[in-house]
C-alpha cells in the first residue's frame, strides 16, 4: 500500500461536511490550513472557512518617513512599525477584518516627516465577542541616516512562528527600511532621511516608510498542538497549552508562557508563587522548569 504524506492531503470530507483536522487517538496527525497574504494598503475582509477554529497571524505596523536633509548634514531615517505574532481562537464561519496601512510621509524643506499609521486585524473569537489586535505605527527618526528595520521574530520567542511559516527553523525577517538618502522602506521599514545638501546640491526630501504587512493562517485546531504534541512518553509528558496555576504537571510536560516554551524538570502543582517568569531565579521554579 503507498504512503500519504500529510502535504498530499488537501481535503477530507464526512459527507457533506468539511474535516478540518484528523487525529489517531490524541495525535494530530492531519491539520487543514489556508493562507493569505496583504500587503497593500487597504481594509480587506477575510470569510473564516467553515473547518477552520484558529488563526495564526504576522502583523506589521505602517513605518515612519525619514527627515529631509539640510544644508551640511544628511536626514534621519524613521522608525519601523511594530510586528506581532500569534495564534487565536476564531469563531468558524465568521469573518475577519484587516487594516493594512500607508507609511508615513518623507519630510521635504517645508514638511515635517510624518509616523506610519498602525495596523490591526478584528475577529470573532466566539458568536459575541469581537476582538482587535493592533501592531503599532513607527513613530520619529534614528539617530542616522538608515531607517529602522522592525524586531524580527524567531521561532525560540514565537512558538507559532514555526506552524505559521510552515518551517521549523524559519524566521520571520520582511521589515526592510530604506538604506540610501532618501529612499522609501517597505513592509514596516523606516524611510531613509534625504540626502545633505551642499553649496553645488540641495538638499535632499525624506524617504517614505514602509506601507503595513498582515499574513493570516487559517487551521483545523491549534497548530501547536501538531507541533508539540507526541505520544506519551514513560512520565506521561505531553503539550499542555498555555501555562496556568492549579494544574498537576508531570515530569516531560511541555507548555507555553508568555510566548516562550519550558519543560517540566518535576511533577508537581502549578502555583502563582512558583510561575515560570521566576525560572532564571534560583528556586523553586527553576527546580520545576526549564526553558526550551
């Protein structure tokens, strides 16, 4: 009998209904996903696929303009948007809403540079709530010429950058600032600031920031669950989702908390008193967990 490979399944179907994941036992075996990407600007809306009950985004905030050069000296480059990352619960058949932005404008002799504006995603988590998400926009200049490139992202601080780019060893690098007298950024980046003028040059406008960024992935079930997810080893370790207090852990166990992954060192019960945030401290934190 040939194999499957995951990759090659693109749908399954119980009758008329649309499988959005499949599991043998408590293993993820199969999870559906659907991407898309906009990087225009522009408010766009997305459908939420039936099947689908998370979504894993990258959102980029509009980048600044960088400063016009003057007589003698060159312009500053602008600050880049914010980026985020993360995965939420969405409501199945509902829709989303994304706000991808314009850059700031380059400042001329007579105009100041102008901030980016932010970017956001609203969604239904469940048939009542709605919740936004905002990346925020690049406000003022550097300190040189370069604009500035936003904080990338890495699969160690970001567990759903893996699932979301579909690569375990990926990281997330599209900020590009302008890097030359007045040249624009793009996807979040800085503008450069305009050239220096002289007695034989003027002096050069600012280069516009880098328009807003959104990437969303739509999945069957929590991608992290595919991720982290083995069978049970000897202890009985297994994902447990989100770190919180109250819970009987076990020596193996793997969780998440505040957008980083540990591994329990020993069984016990998760208190307040004893969180992860204290695990490069010297106690009893540091005896339950370690950082993965």
């Amino acid at each position: 009998m040939p194999l499957v490979n995951q990759s090659d399944i693109t749908d399954v179907r119980l009758g008329t209904v649309e499988a959005g994941a499949l599991l043998a036992g408590d293993k993820l075996i199969w999870n559906r996903r659907s991407q898309y990407t906009r990087s225009s600007p522009g408010n766009y809306t997305l459908n939420v696929p039936s099947w689908a009950s998370f979504m894993t985004y990258i959102l980029v905030g509009g980048g600044a303009g960088g400063s016009a050069g003057a007589y003698g000296s060159t312009g500053k480059g602008g600050r880049a948007g914010d980026t985020k990352m993360d995965g939420v619960e969405i409501q199945p058949g509902s829709s989303i809403s994304i706000d991808v932005p314009t850059g700031g404008r380059g400042g001329t002799s007579s105009q100041s540079p102008e901030p980016g504006k932010p970017a956001s995603i609203v969604y239904n988590k469940t048939v009542s709530s709605r919740t936004s998400i905002v990346a925020s926009r690049g406000v003022g200049q550097t300190g040189a010429l370069n604009g500035a490139n936003g904080t990338h992202l890495r699969p160690l601080s970001y567990p759903y950058l893996s699932a979301h780019l579909d690569d375990p060893n990926g990281a997330f690098t599209l900020p590009d600032a302008g890097g030359s007298p007045g040249e624009a950024g793009r996807f979040g980046g800085g503008g450069a600031g305009g050239q220096q003028g002289s007695f034989f040059t003027s002096a050069g406008d600012g280069g516009k920031g880098g328009d807003g960024y959104a990437q969303v992935v739509f999945f069957g079930v929590d991608p992290l669950i595919e991720i982290n997810s083995d069978t049970p080893d000897s202890s009985g370790g297994r994902f447990r989702g989100e770190w919180v207090a109250g819970v009987q852990y076990v020596e193996g166990d793997t969780f998440t908390f505040q957008k980083q992954r540990f591994r329990v060192k020993q069984a016990h019960t998760s208190s307040s008193g004893a969180s992860p945030a204290a695990v490069d401290i010297p106690g009893i934190a540091q005896s339950y967990y370690e950082r993965i």
